[in-house]
C-alpha cells in the first residue's frame, strides 16, 4: 500500500513538472521558464541583452517574468516546444515577459531578429474620450513625447535615411529603399506619457544586392500570370498602382528585395455572364528569382455588374492551378518572406524549402538535385523523391504519398503530409489554410 502511494505522489509531481499551470499577469498568461525542456532559439538571457541595449537608461532594472502569450491554450498541456515562434505581434506568439523597476512591461518575441512590444499597462488603461479630441493634449507634445522616447532607446533612428508610415510608424530605409525596421510609439493622449512601443529590426540587410535582377515591367508580367491562374473565370486583372520596390524581412531573419503592387481582377460567375466578382489583391514578387513570396489574398471582394474587356495581352492558360493558402503555426498567423504554401486541387503542398525552417528543431537539412531525383538530408537520415511519383523512400523502403510531388514554377513542391514523415510535424489542411502543429 505504502508503495502504491508512492507511485501515485510521484506520478502527481512529475505531471506537475510537465505541465505547469499558466498564471494570469497584466492581460497576458505565462508559464515559468525550464532550461530542461524549453530549448528555444533565443534564451531569456540573451533576450535580456538586448532589451537592456535597446533601454539604454544603467538605472532600469529588469525581472524576468516567464513565457507568455495572450492565448493560454498555447501554454496548456505541452509536451515539446518550437525552437522559434515567428508569429507576430509579440504576445501572439510565445514571448518572454519582462518587467522593469518602473513597472513597465516588455513583450519579447522568440524569434531571431529584435521584435518586442513595451507597455505601459497603467495608462494603457486610463480612460480618455476618444470623441472629444478638445480633451486631448496638443499633437505637438505628443509628438515631441514620442520623439524623446525614440531618441533615448535609439539615438540614431531619426536621423539619415528614415520615413513615417500612416500608422505613425518609423521606418529606416536601406540604401534608399523601404524596409520593414521600424518603431511605432503611441502616447496617451491626456496622460502625454507613452503607453505602449512595438519595436521591430531584422538588422541591415547586408550583402542583399538592391538592384533588381527583374525590371517592374517583368514583375507586372509574372504578378498578372499569376493572378490569372488563381480562379477560373478571370476576365480581367490589371495593377492598381506603379509596383514599388523594397526589402521585406520576416520574423526568422529571411531577406528579400521585392517588388510590391495591387492587382485588382474581375471573375466572370459564368462564362457569358455580366456578374463579376471584384477582387483585390497584394502581391509581392521576389525582384531577383520572380518567385511571389507574398500574397494576400481577396483584400477586398465585391459582386458588381458590369462588362470587363479583357486586356490585350492575356496570358496563356496556366497547365497547372494552383493558388497560395494562409500557414498558421501554433495557432496563430504566419507570414514569411519565403514561398507560401499552395493548394492543388483538395492538396496541400510546401515548397521543399521549409524543412529548413527552424520551427521546431534546428535540423541539418541539404537537398539535392540528380537525375530526375531530389535527396533530402534530414538529421542524418536520407529521403528521395521525384517529380510526378507519389513514393517517399528511405532505405529501400517506399511510402505512398496521397498526390504526386510537382514542379510548380520552377520549384519542388512536397504534399503537406511529407513534412510529418520527415519532420515530425503534424499538417493539417482546409480550403484555404494549412495548420502546422507538434
């Protein structure tokens, strides 16, 4: 008996070990961290360093709270962690929560490049009438609030080469062009304190050559190619504005140069029909390999009647339609300058890329290309596929995939299940998003 009971007791304190309770702190829920099981790419002492870089103030102290986010479902019952949660903004995803001496609050994002959100939670809630501005301080000391607060964390971000976004974001152009580094400062507008910061730097793109390989009108080509394939019925598809050209970097440190542009198309309900379908769509096209690295899709969409003639120039019907689909990782939207997930008829594929993105492990991952075949090297074990077969082989052994693996304009494309045989992550695929789970 008296064994049996030390079974139990001990059952009980290891499934408390593994599974902590989330605690309730500031709007946020958090775990405490565990060196033995988190092993995350960014540790909370390294994201300490460069808080303490970015505070620039020796008299403010930090305290390190745990792992958090908003959704306490994201920290219930987990038997194994991410290496990186690049979904944005910090708090969505996991993040480290710190609080300084001041009770200010700072929301980490596990992620290689600087991303994290300050708060100011105390007057975050302080009421003010948003409908009566006569109230408000003048948007000149507002102003010069945020401006001081910018220039004690980063005294150089102001100067040189900088332009202000509509949300009141700075942004810190590269060589001349628009770069997603960025600040965004919001001050109470009675307080005249700042309640909240979102602080977001991949670093200069050093080495990323800024003279596009594809010139604007090639970009359009290929976006409108593009946009003809999404759907049958498209009557019609033309850029809304000049494409601009710029650099995108995403929350895993992956740069590109990008032309940027708005295509607005009409989709014909049926063949002969005056109903269209309005679309709205942004697409980025990568200025150097012309892969479209980023979408989104149906900005707007409206049912209007009208007749659209059709451009003089209309691509040729596309062999293969396919169309990009949303990733969403532990739950939350994932956005990345990398080739977006696609779906096939009811299939959903990856580009083969993505096993070397490091979501859950840091994998050593090489892929090579011989004799019709693709070799994947993942963690020492050896895959093969082929273009146009359904056979995943390791060893000899042959697994039957539920589609072919496909060239999709000029890359390798794997059925979403491939990546759970390979990587051990677990694909999951509606109509139009791809949920990516352990």
């Amino acid at each position: 008996m008296k064994n049996l009971l030390l079974i139990v007791f001990c059952v009980v304190l290891t499934t408390t070990a593994v599974f902590a309770k989330p605690r309730p702190y500031k709007g946020y829920y958090y775990v405490p961290y565990d060196d033995q099981r988190m092993h995350f790419g960014l540790t909370p002492q390294e994201a300490e360093q460069r808080l303490v870089r970015w505070i620039n103030n020796p008299s403010v102290s930090l305290r390190f709270i745990g792992v958090g986010t908003i959704y306490r479902d994201k920290l219930e019952n987990r038997t194994s962690w991410p290496v990186y949660d690049p979904t944005s903004p910090p708090g969505r995803g996991l993040s480290y929560l710190f609080e300084d001496n001041l009770g200010k609050l700072y929301i980490v994002a596990i992620v290689p490049i600087e991303m994290w959100e300050y708060r100011d939670v105390e007057a975050d809630r302080t009421p003010y009438d948003p409908q009566d501005p006569s109230a408000w301080l003048p948007s000149e000391q507002r102003d010069a609030v945020a401006r001081q607060f910018i220039t004690a964390r980063v005294p150089n971000f102001l100067e040189g080469e900088h332009q202000r976004g509509w949300t009141g974001a700075v942004y810190r152009l590269y060589q001349g062009l628009g770069h997603n580094r960025y600040i965004s400062v919001s001050v109470h507008p009675t307080l005249g304190v700042v309640e909240s910061c979102k602080w977001y730097d991949p670093g200069e793109p050093i080495g990323l050559n800024t003279t596009p390989s594809l010139s604007r009108e090639q970009a359009v080509q290929v976006a409108l190619a593009y946009a003809y394939q999404l759907e049958a019925g498209v009557v019609n598809a033309e850029i809304r504005n000049p494409p601009v050209l710029g650099i995108f970097s995403d929350e895993l440190g992956i740069t590109r140069l990008m032309w940027w542009m708005i295509i607005d198309s009409a989709v014909a309900a049926t063949p002969g029909n005056d109903l269209r379908t309005a679309r709205r769509l942004i697409i980025g096209i990568d200025a150097h390999t012309g892969d479209v690295v980023d979408f989104d899709r149906f900005v707007s969409s409206s049912a209007v009647k009208s007749k659209v003639a059709s451009p003089s120039k209309k691509p040729s019907k596309p062999k293969l339609r396919f169309e990009p689909i949303q990733a969403y990782f532990e739950g939350s939207s994932l956005r990345m300058a990398t080739l977006p997930p696609l779906r096939v008829g009811k299939t959903a594929y990856v580009w083969v890329g993505w096993l070397k993105l490091p979501l859950y492990e840091t994998a050593r991952v090489s892929i090579a290309y011989a004799s019709g075949a693709i070799q994947i090297d993942y963690n020492g074990q050896r895959w093969l596929v082929r273009v146009g077969s359904n056979l995943l082989s390791r060893n000899g052994i042959s697994r039957r995939l539920s589609a072919p693996v496909l060239n999709i304009r000029g890359r390798v494309y794997l059925p979403a299940e491939a990546l759970e045989v390979i990587a051990g992550m677990k694909m999951r695929a509606d109509d139009y998003t791809l949920y990516i789970s352990r």
